[in-house]
C-alpha cells in the first residue's frame, strides 16, 4: 500500500476517532467528567439507524432517527443516572457510567444479537478518497466548527461553561445549572450518535464501538479535553500515524503505538498538545 493511501485512508479513520472524541469533549466542557458510556450510547443509536434502514431501505430517514434518539439518551441520563449523583463526589458518575457502557451492550446482544450485521455507507466508498470517506472529513470538520462558536461566540454555550466549573456562582447571576447540564449530555450524545453512524459501517456488531473509544479518548487527551479544535486535530493525527503503523509496521502494533503516543504527549504536556493550563490559587 502506496503512503497516499495510507495517509487518506487515515484521515478517514482520523475523522471518526475525532467525532466521538469532540462528543467526550462537550461532556467534559459542560460537566467536568469523562462520559465512559459514551461508546454504548453511539452503538444504540447506529442500531436504531440500522433497524429504520432495513425497514424503510433508505439511510437518511435512519440517520435521523439516529441523531434524535442520541439527543434523547443523553438527556435521560443526565435527569435520571447522572444528577442524582451530583453530591456523590466525582468517582460516582464514572462508575455509573462504565455501568451503564456494560448494560447497553448486553441490550444490544440481546435485541440485535451479537452476529455483525451490514451497515450502509453515507455514500459510495470505493476508491482512494471515496465520497463516504470525503463526507466523513466534512461533517467532522462542520460538527468541530459549530462546537467552536457555541461555545465562544454564544450566550447559551458561554452559560454552558460557567455552569460546569462555577456552578454556584452561575446560579446566583441566574443560570440555570441543571438546564445546562442537560443541554450539555443531549448535544453530546447527539454527536455521539453521529460518530457512531460514521464508525459502524461496514458491520456493526456490540463491541464496534470499543475501539473506536480507545482511539477516540486518546485523540481527546491528546488535543486537550477541553478543546474541540484540539481534538480534531489530535483524531486526524492519530489516524494517520496508526495508518502508517499498520501499513508499514503491521496492524499488530497499532494499539501500542496509540499508547506510546498518549504516553509521550502527556509527559510533555499534560494537559494536551492544546490544552489551557489553569492556574489555581493555593
């Protein structure tokens, strides 16, 4: 495999970590904590699509159904998993998350069983750069756009970001917290839901969305958990260099080299390569 295939074939799976990395980076932005259900929650949705495809055979009505059903989830787990647990202490959510990563899947299992089904490409992906692989840059790219200027150009994306780290003073100059948070979990598990219709095809299976976190999550650490930019640019990165490794080094070493890349960005800077310091007063 020639290196301009390799660089565009990842810059496509770039744009798939970077999806579902910006979804983890509206989380953190707006509660200060890593959605681990996250992955589960993309996979229902791509589900949903799949069943709407199958019954109606078209995609677009499915990737619809996929994006409101993602809107919805998020929400609910905020009001009903999340908020009860907001004086619990931060170690709480992430165990209820991974809880609910675990039941979702086993959902999954048993309504679509665990044997992979075919899922539709957007559009034809046959060639180099295919059309599928050219709207995955682009949607990635707009999603990423429209995440930069909710929140540094809009009233509800700046409310959003005070609700998260000061919640108190937030809601004496009169934001409603709660409602931010979860306007926070539906726009993210909305994107979610759209990495995951990016990332399931050809099949999908309960489990096609592990990876996908992995690389996801590395992508979001790597650019800055708190910075969407920064973690599109991070997904793109690391799916080029995993695109080499497996190309000249072999798909063996594809996991180890997202780990030795974590590892040597967070030494340098542990915040991500664009990542804000915050400097706290001790």
């Amino acid at each position: 495999m020639n290196l301009s295939t390799l660089l565009l074939s990842g810059l496509s799976l770039g744009a798939i970590y970077a999806a579902l990395g910006l979804s983890l980076v509206i989380i953190f932005r707006a509660t200060q904590m890593v959605n681990f259900a996250q992955p589960a929650l993309a996979l229902i949705c791509a589900y949903l699509a799949y069943s709407v495809n199958r019954a109606t055979d078209g995609y677009w009505l499915g990737f619809a159904v996929a994006i409101a059903a993602g809107a919805v989830l998020g929400a609910l787990t905020e009001r009903l998993l999340i908020r009860p647990l907001r004086d619990s202490g931060p170690l709480a959510p992430v165990i209820v998350t991974l809880g609910l990563l675990l039941v979702l899947q086993a959902v999954a299992g048993m309504i679509w069983t665990a044997e992979p089904r075919s899922f539709p490409y957007a559009f034809d992906f046959r060639g180099v750069f295919s059309p599928a692989a050219l709207f995955t840059v682009l949607v990635v790219l707009g999603t990423a756009g429209a995440m930069v200027l909710l929140f540094k150009a809009t009233p509800l994306g700046l409310r959003m970001r005070a609700a998260a780290f000061r919640p108190e003073v937030a809601a004496l100059v009169g934001v409603r917290v709660g409602r931010m948070l979860t306007v926070g979990w539906t726009l993210a598990a909305a994107v979610g839901a759209l990495a995951g219709l990016l990332a399931a095809p050809p099949f999908i299976h309960p489990n096609a969305m592990d990876t996908v976190f992995v690389y996801a999550l590395t992508a979001a650490v790597i650019g800055g958990l708190d910075n969407p930019v920064g973690t599109v640019i991070g997904g793109f990165l690391l799916g080029v260099v995993l695109s080499l490794v497996s190309g000249y080094l072999g798909p063996e070493l594809v996991t180890l080299a997202a780990l030795g890349i974590l590892v040597i960005v967070l030494s340098v800077r542990p915040d991500g390569l664009f990542g804000q310091r915050v400097a706290r007063r001790v």
